[in-house]
C-alpha cells in the first residue's frame, strides 16, 4: 500500500492464522467499497471498527452461542475458541467471494452481547434458583416425613414391649402357682418315699439311707426321683395347699431375696437372657430416625430336671415384681418345723403329716346336715342341763360356723340369754373378739346387732363375764367408720351401747365420721343416729344441726313413726332448728288433713300432743299444729297419763311465752284445771340425784337460809323442785328454788374436750325455764361436784358461791 509522501510501514500486521498481511495489497475479504483502499489524507486512517465481521463462513457469532457462552465458567475460554474459528474461516474462504457474500446474506440479527438474552439468561437463571430451593424443601419435608414414621414406629414398639412385659408378668405368676403345686406333689412323694425307707430301714435292720444334701437356695431340693415332668404333675387344687413338712429342709424366711438357680447339668457357664427391649435404645433410635428393630419377648423357659423346678430369669424390670411374688408364695410354706432325730449317722427322716387348718372361710360355714341339728338344740335347750350341753356343742363347732352362723346362733339365744353358764360367756367372748377382727364390715355390723334382740340381763351376765370382748369391738369398729354404710355403722353403735360402752374416744370417733358423711345418709339413717345418741344421753351440736337441715326438705320420706323419733331427739338434746320444727309441723298437718276421714294418717292424738310438747322445749312456736292438737285432744275420748300431763306443761310454756299467739286457741279453765290435779297425781317426785345427795343439800341449806327449807318442793304452778326455802311455812313458792344435775338431767357432749362440762336436758331446761318466766329463782347445784367436796365448810362456801349469784337472798 503506497502513500503519498508516506513511506512503506515499518511493521506488518499481524493476525492469527493469516500470516503477515500487505496493507497495500488490500484484503478482499473485509468487503470495503470498490474493492480499494480508502482514501488517506490529513494524516488521518479511514479504517474503523465493524459492528461484525462478515465474510467468515462457519464462525458462530449468534446470541443463542453467546448466551451458552456466558454459561461456562471462564469467559477466556470462550473468546479463546472465537478466535480460533475465526482463523481457520478465513484461511478457507478468504478468496472466495460467492463463499463471502453467502456469508454476509448469512449474517446474524443480534449482535453477540444481545440484552434481551442477557435477560433471558438472568430469567432462566432465577427460575433454575427457584426450582432448585423447591426441590431442597421438598426433599427436606420427605426426610421429615421419614423421621416422623420413623418415631411412631419407635413408639409402637415401645408400646408392644410393654404389652408383651406384661404377658411375661403373667406367665412367671402362673410359673409359680405351678412351681407350688409341683413342691407340694414332690413333697408328698418325698415323705412317702422316706416312709417305706425308714420302714425297710426298722425291719432288715440296716443302716438308714442317706439324708439328701440341703440346698442353698430358698427352694424345694432336688429328690431323689428322677422321671418326673410338668405334664404328669396332677393341676392345682382350687384351695390353699397346706403346708409340706420336710425333714432336714431349710427355707427362707418371708421377705428373703430371691436367689435364682444354678444352671443345669450340662449347661454350663449359661448366661441370663437380656431384657425383652431397652426403652432407652429406643427412644434413641427414635430421635435419631434409626430404623426400629423387631422387638420381641423372651421366652421364659420352665423344665424339670428330676424334681428340680427351674425358671429363667426375668426381665430386669420385672425383677423386683416377680421377686416378691415368690418371696411371698415362699412365704406360706412352712417346711422344716419338725427336725430330724438326732440318732445314728444317718437320720431316718419323719413322716409327712398332713396337717388340716380349721380356719374356715367366711363364706363356708357349717354345712347344712349340721347346721340345722344345732339350730334346733339352741332352740330346744330350756333346762339347766339342756342349756349347759347346748352350749358345748355351740363351742365344739364355733370354729367351723361362719360369722352369719354365729349371729343366727346369738340371735336364738335371746330368751334364754340369762342362763347361760358364766364360763361358757368367759369362752365365748375371747372366741367371738378373735372373729370380729377377721370379719368383714357387713359381718361385723350383723354380730354386733345380734345383742340387741338379748334381754338387758343377758347383756349384762354376757359383758361382766367377758369385758374383753366389748374393748375389742370398741376398738374395731371405729378403725371401719369410712367403710361402714350408714345403716352398718348404726348398727355397730347401737351394738357397743346396748353392751354398755362408754369410752368417750369411741363416741368422739363416731361423731366427727357421722358429721363428715352426713350427706350420704338417708333421712331414715339420720334419725336412727340422732335417736341411739341420744337415748344414751349424747350430743354432738354440730352433726344434730347438720342432720336436721339435711332431713328438713325430705321430712315427707319419713314415716310418722321416725319423724317422732327425729323431733323426741332433737328435744331432749336441745338442739335447735327452726326449718326442721317448721318442715315437721307443716307435714304432720297436711297428712291429717289429707287423710280424713277415710284413711289414717299415722299420727295418734298422743303423737300431736308430744310434737308440740317438743317444739315448746325447742321454743318454736307452730299456730296450725297447736289448733289441730287440740281439736284432735277434744274429740278423742282417751288420752294416756304422759300426754295430759305434757299438755299441761305445753299449756304454760305457752301462757308465760306465747300468751297473745295462744289466747285465740286457750284451754278452758276449768280444763285447766282439772290438768293439774292430774299432774300432781301422776308427778309426785322430781327427785334426779341419789336421795342422800338431796338430804345433805337440804342440810345445808338450812344452815345458811333462815325461814323453811323444804325438800322435793311443789310450786304454786304444779312444778317440782329439788329443795325450797320460803320465808314462811304455809307459803306455796319459795323465795329460792334449788335443782339438783344428776346423770339423769344432763347431756354429755362428744364434740368437745372430755373436760367440758355436760349440757342439761331438753326437758329440764324447760320446767325451769317456766319456773324463771313465773318470777321464781332457780339455781342449780351439780351431784358430781357436790361429791367431790370433803367437810361440811367447803359445801357450805359452794352454796354460797351459788346463792349469792341469785341476789339478795342470803341478807
């Protein structure tokens, strides 16, 4: 290439593949305009850069190469194969012209660093991202799902292990019953077989056999009889087995650790079985997605090897179960009480004695062939003879009667119950205690209210005779109380009362479970409490109350025989309930209204008279059951002594506290009357303490009052008194009245401290509270403390102390 006033280049240009080129020459392939070269002037190259390089057939310049280019990961290497194409194209074609413009007709539309493919790359790029984070949760949720299967696999057989623990645990208890039944079997042979050597021994006059080796173990020994196995052992029988008595065999106490045997002959150094599945391995396994294994029991193995029985060893966890199970069976046999004689050098062992237990079941009892015989000679016995050899044959069999039996029995002896010898009473008492404690609660409440149907002087000969056997009843029955049902523990306790108990301790017991159970007794239980309590002079405040609220809404479940009984407890205890006196009064009035004329309604006239009687002692006043008493007391042409003189009574509780209430329904005066000429006819003594306790009150109280000291003194209203003092012989009231508290007139309450004073009947309370409401002093001196003082100067310093308290009465 020659330029004007330009010299030849100093160097060539060099490309790859094409050698040294001659810019002068000019190069057909770049495809310039005319086939020359470019004008140059100026000093300035016509020569610029092309948007592509045409005329190179079969160089891949596209987008779609660029893009898979940029794939890779070393952009050099791709340029690196553009160039090398890109010189082996233009030595083949570089002088074909037609090759060239095919080429450049051939020319691609997008350049090689398109956009719209870099963008389609970085799409393509972030979908491939996206799917690939898919695929990772997916992935992650299956192995998820694994581990989840996994551990409710785990947990299953952790299930089925315990399931099949369980199994095993059954199988060593039956394992033992059979190992027992076995022992006992070998036993007998063994005594058997020793009996006819010790016979063959006495009669050829040879040395006795051998005495067998004494095992170390808590276990019946090998005997000497070999071909013996499990399945010709004769089953079990359904009762206990009695003890084998073994010469020269040595057990282990009850309690003893189990020691397991040693392996078999031919077995040796043998190994215990592992457990059936360690609960720890699994829960690893669990956790850490392991697979589970097949868990699987093993099986306890039982053989015989002659007559020793031997069991492999348990599971460790059932070890401690299964060692007191057998430790317990071992436990009731009593082997090897008797030892062998010590004669010769080998003792002939004793022979096996079977022993017979007379402890029968409660549910046995005599049979009927011999039941029916003695039921009829208890019947049948009157004489003194009679009923002396009734007795014998009653003890020879008491062991083999059961406990409803022995109460039938009592219960045939109530007529008679007097008469019974003092030393079959003493027998009989020791007997019955030691069954009492093996009774159940129904046996024992049936024993106890089989006295109850015995006269007062039976239970009286049966108690001084046999005082031990009331101390163990007393001390069964409250070790039973949250056991007993209701009508159980009432008859305990009417039991231990009609024997004459009167431990404060016991009745406090009974109190404080009856108050805590109230609520689970029927009001036909409540009363049957509240009467026996108070029948033997007992209160317990807050169950009483409690067991008045309760009945109050259910009165109408009663019938008018226990509503009666209910309202005499309530009164003579004093206790108060306003809902019970109103729910009382109002039911006994709708049953008489209800139940005239053509029926009865279950009330006499008598049973009116005493409601009132008690709701006057209680102070509650009740209008409709007051009118239709004494409608009832006007239309009845009998009426008993005790109920007239309660009417009385009621009659001036009702004028001294009621007295406007009571004026519309008043009795007559002449009624009333004719009411306390009757009263001090059928009460002419008040007197509740010892006769000699009121004299030496009365003795003492003339030392100190002046005027006329009277005993057992009748007030002006028709009322006793202890002892009065009246300022003047003829007077008909004393300026001081004075009642004396014996055991008749108080209450003992068994909700407190055995040191708390008693309370004073409900009746008491009542005739004294009239007498204070007619104006008249009363004080009260107690019996029991009166006792207790030694000389005359103390008693008269305790009146006293009393008098004083009244007022001016002693100036």
């Amino acid at each position: 290439l020659g330029l004007p006033g330009a010299a030849a280049p100093t160097a060539p240009l060099g490309l790859p593949g094409a050698g040294a080129l001659n810019l002068g020459a000019g190069l057909a392939g770049l495809g310039l305009p005319g086939g020359t070269a470019p004008p140059l002037g100026a000093g300035a190259l016509g020569l610029t850069a092309p948007g592509a390089l045409p005329g190179l057939a079969g160089l891949d310049t596209s987008a779609a190469a660029h893009a898979a280019a940029l794939q890779g990961t070393d952009l050099n290497e791709y340029y690196a194969r553009w160039w090398s194409q890109y010189g082996a194209v233009a030595a083949k074609g570089g002088d074909d012209a037609a090759n060239a413009a095919a080429v450049q007709e051939a020319q691609p539309k997008a350049a090689a660093f398109d956009k719209d493919a870099l963008k389609k790359l970085a799409e393509q790029a972030a979908k491939n991202a996206e799917e690939e984070k898919e695929a990772m949760e997916k992935a992650q949720d299956e192995v998820i799902a694994a581990q989840a299967a996994q551990a409710a696999q785990a947990a299953q057989a952790v299930q089925d292990g315990a399931q099949q623990a369980q199994a095993q645990a059954a199988q060593a208890a039956q394992a033992a019953q059979a190992a027992q039944a076995a022992q006992a079997a070998q036993a007998a042979q063994a005594a058997a077989a020793a009996q006819a050597a010790a016979v063959q021994a006495q009669a050829k006059a040879q040395a006795p056999a051998p005495q067998p080796p004494v095992p170390q173990i808590p276990q019946i020994p090998q005997l000497p009889q070999p071909g013996l196995n499990l399945a010709t052992l004769p089953p079990a029988p359904p009762q206990v087995v009695p003890p084998p008595q073994i010469a020269g065999l040595s057990l282990a106490p009850p309690g003893a650790p189990v020691v397991p045997p040693p392996p078999p002959p031919g077995q040796p150094g043998q190994t215990m079985p592992s457990a059936a599945y360690d609960l720890e391995a699994l829960k690893r396994l669990a956790a850490g997605g392991a697979p589970v294994p097949d868990v699987k029991a093993a099986p306890k193995s039982m053989g015989f090897s002659g007559f020793t029985l031997q069991t492999s060893a348990p599971a460790q966890r059932d070890n401690d179960s299964v060692q007191k199970m057998l430790a317990r069976l071992q436990g009731n046999v009593q082997g090897a009480k008797q030892a062998l004689s010590a004669t010769g050098s080998a003792p002939v062992p004793l022979p096996f004695v079977q022993q017979t237990s007379h402890k029968l079941s409660g549910n046995s009892g005599l049979p009927d062939a011999e039941w029916e015989p003695l039921q009829e000679h208890i019947k049948a016995a009157t004489g003194r003879s009679e009923i002396e050899e009734a007795s014998r044959d009653f003890l020879k069999k008491f062991a083999q009667l059961s406990v409803e039996q022995i109460a039938e029995i009592l219960r045939l002896m109530e007529t008679k119950a007097a008469s019974y010898p003092k030393d079959f009473y003493t027998e009989l008492g020791s007997m019955l205690g030691h069954k009492l404690k093996s009774a159940t609660s129904p046996q024992l409440a049936l024993t106890m209210s089989s006295f109850l149907y015995w006269s007062h002087e039976g239970r009286q000969r049966f108690i001084d005779c046999s005082r031990d056997f009331l101390a163990v009843a007393a001390a069964e029955v409250p070790t039973r109380l949250m056991e007993l049902a209701p009508h159980e523990l009432n008859c305990c306790l009417a039991g231990v009362v009609s024997l004459g108990c009167s431990d404060h301790k016991f009745f406090v017991s009974v109190g404080k479970s009856a108050q805590a159970r109230h609520k689970t007794f029927a009001p036909k239980e409540l009363g049957s409490l509240l009467t026996i309590l108070s029948e033997v002079r007992l209160v317990h405040v807050d169950l009483f109350t409690s067991a008045a609220q309760a009945i109050a809404p259910r009165v109408r479940e009663l019938r008018p025989a226990e509503i009666m009984r209910c309202t005499r407890a309530l009164s003579r205890c004093g206790v108060k309930n306003e809902a019970f006196c109103q729910a009382v009064g109002d039911d006994i009035v709708g049953r008489w209204s209800k139940s005239q004329p053509t029926s009865h309604s279950g009330f006499r006239c008598e049973d009116l008279v005493e409601a009132c009687w008690c709701f006057a002692v209680l102070e509650f006043y009740h209008h409709d059951l007051l009118q239709l008493m004494f409608q009832v007391v006007r239309e009845s042409q009998k009426v008993t002594a005790d109920a007239l003189c309660q009417l009385y009574e009621l009659h001036l509780s009702l004028e001294a506290e009621h007295k406007e209430r009571y004026a519309s329904i008043r009795i007559e005066d002449k009624s009333v009357s004719a009411l306390l000429e009757h009263y001090k006819e059928n009460r002419r003594d008040c007197r509740r303490c010892s006769e000699k306790v009121r004299s030496d009150i009365t003795a003492a109280v003339k030392g100190l009052l002046e005027g006329h000291v009277q005993a057992n003194h009748r007030t002006s209203v028709g009322l006793l008194s202890d002892v009065a003092a009246m300022r003047k012989r003829s007077s008909t009231d004393g300026y001081v009245h004075i009642d004396i508290d014996g055991a008749l007139s108080l209450i003992r309450p068994i909700d407190q401290d055995e040191t708390a004073g008693p309370l004073v009947d409900g009746a008491v309370a009542f005739r004294r509270r009239i007498l204070q409401k007619k104006g008249l002093r009363v004080a009260t001196v107690r019996e029991s403390d009166w006792k207790n003082l030694e000389d005359q100067k103390e008693k008269r310093r305790h009146l006293r102390s009393l008098l004083s308290a009244l007022g001016d009465v002693l100036e």
